[in-house]
C-alpha cells in the first residue's frame, strides 16, 4: 500500500517508518526542508530508541522517502496529517497547519484515498474540513 505521512515529527516520523517496516511505501513530507534534507542524510532530529536503524534500514530497502513536495501524495492509498496545533494565546488550538494541510491534499490528490487525521484537533474539525 502507498501511504503519505504529512509532518516529520514525532508522531509522523514513528508513524511513517513503522508502517514502511511492516511493509508499506512510505513518503513523509515536512515543509521544512532543512528537516528534510536532515532525514535525507540519515539523521533523526529527535531520540526515540531504535528509530535512527528503523528508518535507515527502511530507507535502504527503498520503502521510506522523504520530500516537501505534496505532489508526491497523488497515487497515494492512505494518507495520514500529523502536524501541530499548538495552542494560540486564547487557548484554542491553532489548525492552520492542518488546513493548509487538507488544501494541499486537494490540490493535488489525484485518486480516491483514506485521510486519517492524526493530529489533536477539536470535535468537528475534519467536517469543516471536507468544505475547504
């Protein structure tokens, strides 16, 4: 199965190469490239035991990939947001990241696909969604 995280961190980078572990193709996208290009070279910018070796033996197997690019979700199967809403000064959570998110998926998502929303997010959150 083809499967895109969208967001590196620590959600989305475990999430990412557990499922290329188990099998799948994976692609992890994060707008910060220098995050990116971090992984690209091998380096986990967090500790989380045995991550490092999952996801360079994922990466060698040619299961796990790395991009900024959104137009590499267009075949994908399943299709996973992992981004931050941190809070704003008032409390509520800031979804920003998971609207621009969700535009980007339909922009450029060219077939059916399961979106799961793996980031905290408010009760009703994924209905308003569906209208951007």
């Amino acid at each position: 199965m083809n499967l895109f995280v969208i967001g590196v961190g620590y959600v989305g980078l475990v999430t990412g190469t557990c499922f290329a572990e188990m099998g799948h193709q994976v692609t992890c996208i994060d707008i910060d490239e220098e995050k990116i290009a971090l992984l690209n070279k091998g380096t986990i910018p967090f500790y989380e035991p045995g991550l490092k070796e999952l996801a360079a033996r994922n990466v060698q197997a040619d299961r796990l990939h790395f991009t900024t690019r959104y137009e590499a979700l267009k075949n994908s199967d399943v299709i996973f947001i992992a981004v931050g809403t941190p809070s704003k000064k008032n409390g509520k959570a800031d979804l920003s990241f998971v609207e621009a998110a969700a535009q980007s998926i339909g922009k450029h998502l060219k077939k059916p696909a399961v979106i799961a929303m793996k980031s905290t997010v408010p009760v009703g959150t994924t209905r308003r969604l569906k209208t951007l």
